[in-house]
C-alpha cells in the first residue's frame, strides 16, 4: 500500500480491501495494508487483532502473537483477542503463558460454553511445573459449578497441588518401587499435610488417574491401617482421611492390598463395636472395604439420613453414597419396566458382569444448551455437508446404556427430545434412573432389554445411539442388524466400536492375567501387569485413563466376558449389507485426520474407509479410544 491513509474514511476503505484479500486467500497482502492502517492509527484493537489473524493464517505464528498482545494491551476485556493469543502461545509451545489468556476470556464471559470448555482443555495440557495463581482461581471456580464435569479438572488440580517441591518430593517418594516395594526416603502419609480444598474435592469427585498419587493414597493407607490394628492414634486430618475414603470407594478398592493388610482388616473389623472417637476405625475400615459392611453401618446409616446434603463435606458424601445410594437404587431397579428378557447366553454373561461391576460409576457431567440435530451433526463432523436434516424434536434410542451416562448427555443435548435408554443389567440402570433423577431429566425413560431380542420392538427412532456395546456381543452385526430396523426413513446411527489393532496392544497384559482367580484379584493382577510393562509399552496408555483406576474399568477394558473387535473394512461391509451411508469418524482430536488427508487430500470429511485401513496399519494405535462413527439410513 503505497498512500497512507489520511482519514478515518479511508482507514476504512483499507479495512475494507484488506477484508477481501484476506477472504481470497492473500493473507500477505491484507496483512500489509493491516500494518499501513496501524502506523498511521496505532490505537485500533481490531486492526492489531486482524493483523495477528493474517500473519497467522500465512503461517507466520511467531509474529502474530505481539499482534494479539497489543489488541490485549489496548482493550483488556477484548475477548477474541484473548482467544487468538493463547491458541498462538499454545502453538508457539507455551501453553503456561497461553494459559492466562484463556483464563482472562473466560473471566469476561463465564457463561461462555465455548470459553469455559477452552479453558478445561488448556488446563488439562498445562505443565504446571510451578506454582500459577491464575490457574488456582480457575480451578477454584469451576470446581464450584454443577454444570461441568469435574473428572476434567482432577488432573490439573493434582499437577497444581504438586507443582509445590515438598508435595513433589513426596509424591515422587511414593511411586518409587511401586507397587511391589518399598517408597523411597522422603515420604510421608498424605493424611499429614494440610487439607487443601481443591484436592480433598478431586478426591471426592473425580476418579484420580495419576499413578504417582495412587502410590502415595495406597502407602498412606496401609500406615494408618497399621497404626489403628495397634490402637495407635492416626495423626490423620479428618477431611483428608474422609476423602481417601471417599476416592477408595470411587475406584471399587482396586488399591493393592497384602496379606498383611488382610489381616490387620480382619483385627480391626473384630474390634468394630469398641468406642471409636471420630469415626477413625470405621474410616480406616472403608479405606479398604465397602461402608455398608462395616459393624457400625446402621448407626451410621442413621447419621447419614439426618444429615444435610453438602456437597463439599467428605465424611456426609462418603455415608450418603454408602450407605443411602444403593437402597435408593434397589428401590428404583424395581420400577424400571422389562422391555425384552435375556435368553442369549453371551447377553447373559455380559449382563451378570455388569450387574457385579456397573460402569462407569460416574458422578458429574459437562451441561451445554440444547441444540438441534443439525447443530450436534456440523460440530461433530465439522466437514459435512448433509442436507434434509429434520429440525423437529428427534426420538431417540439409547442401546446399551450403561450407568447413564450417555443417555443422560444425550437427553440434555438436544431440545425437546424423547429419548429411551435400555440395557442388560439391572443395577447399572437403577444407577443412571437415580443419576436422571438428580441431574433433573425429565424427558429420558429406562427399559431393561437385550438388543438382540428387540426386533419387535413398534417404535422407530430418528436417532440411534449405540456406543461401546456392539463389540460385547458374539456377532455384532446381529446386533446392528437389529437396530437397522428400529431405524426411522432418513435416520441417524451414532455407533462406537473397538479397533481390532488398537485391542491388540492389551493381548500380552490379558496372557498375564490368572484364570480361576476371584475376580478382583484378577483385576489387581491386571494392573501389577500394566504397572510394570515397559515404559513404552502402547498398553501402558491405560494409565492415562480413568478406566485403569477403578475396578468396573479394569474389567471392562481388560477382563470383559465378551470382545469382539473390528476394523474399517468391516465397517464398511456392513454398512453395505445394511444399506447405511458412513457420514464420518467423530474424531476427538483434530490432529487425527492428518495421516488420512495426506492419503485423501481432496475428501476433508474422511468418507473413504479404505483408506483409513491404511492409515490405521500404520497408525495401530490411532483408534485406541474406539472408533465413533455416524451413519446414516440411505434409503
């Protein structure tokens, strides 16, 4: 741009030139009349933003970010600046500094869904390998609310908390030698420390999957067993030995356990009905075993009905989750209707392991405002182009809905829907009608039935949604075949299935497992395997995940009494056989469309299931978390 321009007027018209560059493409271009317009007025937020989005889209990253920092500096409650910093930072590989600013955005629009949601990724990728005040008061604020699911924030309230040397020295002590020997010098029982608010509310909300702190829960409890098996005192603060308690119910007592800790279990359960001032016995005994076993449960149980719900009070959860929940729940199990009965043998066994071990046992959720199908459809699979999706309230089929999760996230995510849940097992639904109830859902109803025997089922459904259960049936296409008939004209299919060649990694883990073992034993030894495989081992990526700390997990990941695993090619011979069309992977990252773009450059929406066979040989692990994949009745 050769002449200045002298006026406001024709700043504008320069904006207005650079705005159609830069939408055809000529980044450089509109970034040079960008610059133009700044030198001659300096002071316009938007023009130093814009510039910073055209250096970016050009590629020049490291010289957009003084471009959004400036927009910040002039207009501090500039939030698409904000924005745009600290995704530049977190591609610079700053994510610390990136960090503040998705804080700062969210800060100016709390209700923001988009923001808030932004801002939980950005936490969960943070480092913190020192203390960040920022980060706290995030932490502190959406610990507080109800609509987000505080599993996200466990890990980054833990890396937090530990970012202080004397919690890391301690936490790393803990891990050293597990599970198998003893912690290295430096360690001290968590139960010693000051309670910290954040982390006494992960423990009793969230499932903590970090081995370092599983190590330091687990070494914490076999010492304060010791010391109450010799009638010692404790030296426990109440709240951390209520919330060990509470997370030890979490994860079903998967925690190691010797034969030592079995012994002294069994003494101090012989000493149950002895005075036990603060309830330190009876906290010590649910660090190990179920609360409504123990010798003081219907005194408890009479505390648990006269104290107030408190959300934040460790002992009052642990007595109402053990002691009030599953009578709650063997209430409810009798008012769900029998839609189907189980007479497949694999059915069966699957819906026995369910009814022992209901999973997940999940406790809080991300809410986000209703949308419509169309809506949920262009943010799943951004790339698709699919016409005549019908606006009107959807009826929906949840087949296979565990513990309601699921079935739950779908009946607040669309508007107006009716939406049906069914499942095997009996005790997981009586866990997710109680879960409804409590979260206020009113427009989701429970069935028991088994997939295979509801073809003649009347109702059809605009949407199906059948994710994690195909695979644990001994044929899934029988199944699938099932649900295609349940399938309203132009309806949609939302399906999730295990990847054969990511199910592969675990093979050497199960060939370690013990046969004729109780089940728990077998699900610890599960893990002592997974713990001691090497450190670039593809089945040590259980340790990243929720499911390896809790025992329901472990044996749905690992242990399942039926897994049938697939793979594209499959996919897509059934897809033929049922008269689908594949709509696209539902991808929880964006990076992994990358190696299938570079086999399709020309198909962003990734329709061409041959080619992500070749992609997956050479990716094994890519699907590792399933795959899910939206269908669609081709008519």
């Amino acid at each position: 741009m050769t002449d200045a321009p002298p006026d406001l007027g024709a700043a504008l018209a320069a904006l207005q030139r650079a705005g159609r560059l830069f939408r055809a493409g000529r980044y450089m271009d509109a970034a040079d009349i960008y610059r133009e317009v700044i030198r001659r007025r300096p002071r316009l937020p938007d023009v130093h933003n814009n510039l910073g989005i055209a250096l970016k889209m050009a590629g020049h990253v490291r010289d957009a970010a003084p471009c959004f920092k400036r927009a910040v500096k002039l207009k501090p409650d500039y939030i698409a600046a904000h924005v745009n910093l600290a995704a530049t930072l977190e591609a610079l590989g700053k994510p610390r500094d990136g960090l503040e600013h998705r804080v700062d955005a969210w800060r100016l629009a709390p209700e923001d869904m988009d923001l808030r949601d932004d801002l939980v990724h950005a936490l969960r990728r943070c480092p913190f390998d020192k203390p960040h005040a920022g980060a706290r008061a995030a932490l502190t604020a959406l610990h507080a609310r109800r609509d987000v699911d505080r599993q996200n924030l466990a890990g980054p309230t833990l890396r937090a908390w530990r970012a202080h040397p004397a919690i890391g020295k301690v936490l790393d002590a803990a891990r050293h030698g597990f599970p198998g020997r003893p912690a290295g010098a430096g360690f001290k029982p968590l139960s010693q420390f000051l309670p910290d608010e954040l982390v006494i509310g992960a423990l009793c909300w969230s499932v903590i999957v970090d081995p370092a702190m599983e190590a330091a829960m687990t070494r914490t409890r076999r010492l304060l067993l010791d010391r109450a098996a010799q009638g010692e005192a404790l030296d426990a603060s109440a709240p951390w030995l209520a919330a060990l308690a509470v997370q030890a119910r979490l994860t079903e007592w998967v925690w190691f356990e010797n034969a030592d800790e079995t012994a002294d279990l069994a003494l101090l359960e012989r000493r149950g009905d002895e005075p036990d001032p603060g309830s330190e016995r009876t906290l010590v005994r649910a660090l190990y075993r179920p609360l409504e076993t123990d010798p003081q449960a219907e005194a408890l149980r009479r505390e648990a009905s006269m104290l107030a719900y408190d959300a934040d009070d460790p002992w009052a959860l642990l007595l109402r989750r053990s002691l009030l929940e599953p009578r709650a729940e063997m209430r409810l199990a009798e008012t769900i209707p029998r839609l189907t009965p189980i007479g497949d043998a694999t059915s069966a066994a699957v819906r026995d392991q369910y009814e022992e071990h209901p999973y997940p046992r999940w406790r809080t959720l991300d809410r986000r405002p209703p949308r419509t199908l169309a809506q949920r459809l262009e943010r799943a699979l951004p790339a698709l182009r699919e016409p005549d999706i019908p606006d009107g309230p959807p009826r929906i089929l949840v087949a296979g809905c565990g513990t309601g999760r699921h079935a739950i996230q779908t009946a607040l995510r669309y508007a107006d829907a009716r939406v049906l849940a069914v499942d095997l097992s009996t005790a997981s639904l009586a866990y997710a009608k109680r879960m409804a109830a409590d979260l206020n859902v009113p427009n989701l109803s429970f069935a028991h039935a088994d997939i295979l025997a509801l073809g003649d089922h009347a109702e059809r459904f605009d949407l199906i949604e059948c994710s994690g259960v195909l695979h644990h049936l001994a044929r899934p296409l029988d199944g699938w075949r099932v649900l295609r008939r349940l399938l309203a004209p132009g309806g949609f299919m939302r399906l999730a299935l295990y990847s054969r060649r990511a199910r592969a990694a675990f093979d050497e883990v199960r060939a370690g497992i013990p046969l004729g073992a109780p089940i728990l034993e077998r699900i610890r030894a599960a893990r002592r395997i997974v713990h001691t495989l090497p450190e670039k081992h593809p089945a040590r990526a259980l340790l990243r995940t929720a499911d390896f700390y809790t025992a329901s997990g472990v044996r749905d990941a690992l242990l399942h009494a039926q897994e049938t695993a697939v793979d594209p090619l499959w996919i897509n011979d059934a897809l033929g056989s049922l008269s689908l069309r594949f709509l696209g992977f539902e991808l929880p990252e964006a990076s992994m469309i990358v190696p299938y773009r570079q086999q399709r450059p020309n198909d962003p929406a990734g329709l061409d299931l041959y080619a992500w066979e070749v992609v997956e040989i050479e990716h094994p692990a890519l699907f590792l978390g399933m795959y899910q994949f939206w269908t669609r009745d081709a008519g």
